[in-house]
C-alpha cells in the first residue's frame, strides 16, 4: 500500500511537472539538455519533466527606454536631451533576441547616445528645439538598421525634452521678451501715427469747411451791400452818402451787439485830442446825415423802409 501511494504521488508530480502555461504578449524559450529546443508561445503546453527546461520569457508588448544624454549644439550651448526610444521583440525573432543580446536597454542607450552626439553639435541651440523631429528620425533609423539583427523593433523615438543651462533659457527669454517689446513699441508706435494723421486729415477738413463758410459769409455780405446801395440809390441817394450811410449803421450795430454782454466794457481811446474829437464831430455829422436821409426816405412818395435803421434806437446809442 505504501509503494502505491508513492506511486500515485509521483505520478501527479510528473503530470503537474509536464504542464506549463505562457500568457498573453509573452514568450518561453524551451530548453532540452542545456540546447535550445523550440520557443512556445501563449497557451496551455507539455514540457517532459526533468528533461525540458524552460531557460526564460520575454515579453512581446511594446517598451519604452528614457535614455538622457548631454552634448553640445554648433554653438557651444550644452543642452540635455531626453530620447524616449519604443521597442519590441520581433515575434518570429524571439531566438535572436534572447540569445543574441544579453543587456537590450544598454545597447539602445549606447546607439542614441553615439547619434545625438553626432547629430546635435551639427546644429544651433535654435534649430536644435525646431529640427527635433529630425534628430529623432536619425536615431530611430540608426537603431532600426542596427537592432533588427537582434530581434528587436524600433516603433518610434521621440526627442521628449531638451534643457538647456539655466542662464542660456534666462537669456533667451530676455530675448524674446525683448523682441515681444519691439514689437508692441512698433504696434504702438503705429497707432499713434495713423491717431495724427487721422486728427490732421479732420482739422484740415475742418479748416476746408470753416474757409468755405466764411468765403460764403462775405460773399453774402457783399451781396447784401450790394443791394443795400442799389435800393438807397432808387431813392435818390448817391453811391458815395450810400457807403457812408451803411457804415455808421454797422458801426452802431457793432456797438450794440458788444453792449449786450453782461461783463463786457467799452472803451475808445483815441491817438490825440484833437483826432478824438474831429473823430467825433465825423461821427455826430455822420449821424445827422443819416437823420436827413431817413427823413427823406419816409417823405418819399415810394414809401419804402430800410431795414435795421431806426432814429429812436440811434439817438439811444448816443
């Protein structure tokens, strides 16, 4: 009885022993006697025990390797860069790769190392942040050609950072806000320019308008002195006592519209005495003439009226 319990013991440990299982996205290289036998992908499988060996597993999902390498651009700027490098083994290579190359991540970082070192200082610190899409096409080029032979994939890398030392980003941000700047002083500077030209354009249309009102205005004026004669000439009167008539009216009028000022103060000083007062006997005879003359014009058989003329308010002004 208890060499068939031992028995049966052992039997199922050889069963147990003769069954393995390898998941998903990995594979396991089998080994018979220390060589290589076959390579058995994801599934339920039987192995002899003590005889076959599973020596190892290797993953077939994508990786990713961060390798940070510091160097120099053309312009003596040292600058880190980080390259993220995504890798997979090779389904079909899976013997390659595990049997070829012993440590994938050192080798991988030694390749991108020995092209951004080689790429890099061909290029400034400027071109190095707009051409980074080209240093990480060099590198994935170089590490396809080279890491194919063992089995291994180049998905894609990527240039993820490049870091600059620090005073080389303060200065280029003194840079570019310095140019940011320029270009606000230029924005502004252009602003004021077209405020002038817009403000002179307007004071010259002004100064158009105000000249056209103005010429208007005299040429009216003219016309209605030019009437002004001709209707004191219908009466009898000649062109001469016409003008004199018109300008004492528009002087006492020029009086007048002064006087209606509430702080407003006249004063009429003249060069001498004697001109003041032959000024002022002109004034008186002027006056009474223009007394004779409105007189006869309202004696007159056409009985017509001058407009803006009155004795009473005259008289007043005096």
């Amino acid at each position: 009885m208890t060499s068939s319990y031992l028995f049966t013991v052992l039997a199922i440990a050889l069963v147990v022993l003769s069954i393995f299982t390898v998941k998903q996205q990995t594979a396991a290289i089998m080994e018979r006697f220390g060589k290589f036998l076959t390579v058995r992908q994801s599934g339920l499988h039987f192995r002899i025990p003590l005889v076959d060996k599973i020596s190892g597993r290797i993953s077939l999902k994508i990786q990713q390797l961060d390798v940070i390498v510091e160097t120099k651009t053309k312009d003596d700027v040292f600058v880190k860069l980080k390259v993220s490098v995504q890798y997979k083994v090779i389904r079909e290579k899976v013997y390659d790769a595990f049997y070829k190359l012993d440590y994938p991540h050192d080798q991988i970082t030694s390749y991108v190392f020995d092209v951004i070192r080689a790429e890099v200082p061909k290029m400034k610190l400027d071109d190095v942040f707009e051409r980074k899409n080209d240093v990480a096409n060099a590198v994935k080029s170089e590490l396809n050609d080279s890491m194919i032979e063992y089995g291994y994939d180049i998905i894609k890398t990527l240039v993820t950072d490049i870091d600059p030392d620090a005073q080389v980003k303060n200065a280029m941000n003194r840079i570019n806000a310095a140019e940011r700047e320029k270009v606000a002083a230029q924005y502004e500077g252009d602003a004021a320019r077209i405020l002038i030209v817009e403000k002179a354009k307007a004071e010259a249309e002004s100064k158009r308008l105000q000249g056209l009102g103005i010429a208007d205005q005299r040429r009216e004026i003219a016309r209605g002195l030019e009437e002004s004669v001709e209707v004191l000439n219908k009466v009898g009167i000649n062109s001469q006592e016409a003008s004199a008539l018109i300008v004492v009216t528009q002087h006492y009028d020029t009086l007048q519209a002064v006087s209606q000022g509430t702080n407003s103060n006249l004063i009429l000083l003249p060069n001498n005495p004697q001109a003041g007062s032959d000024m002022l006997n002109n004034m008186v005879a002027s006056f009474s003439a223009s007394n004779q003359i409105g007189e006869s014009m309202k004696s007159s058989n056409n009985s017509k009226e001058i407009v803006g003329f009155s004795n009473d308010s005259s008289t007043d002004q005096i």
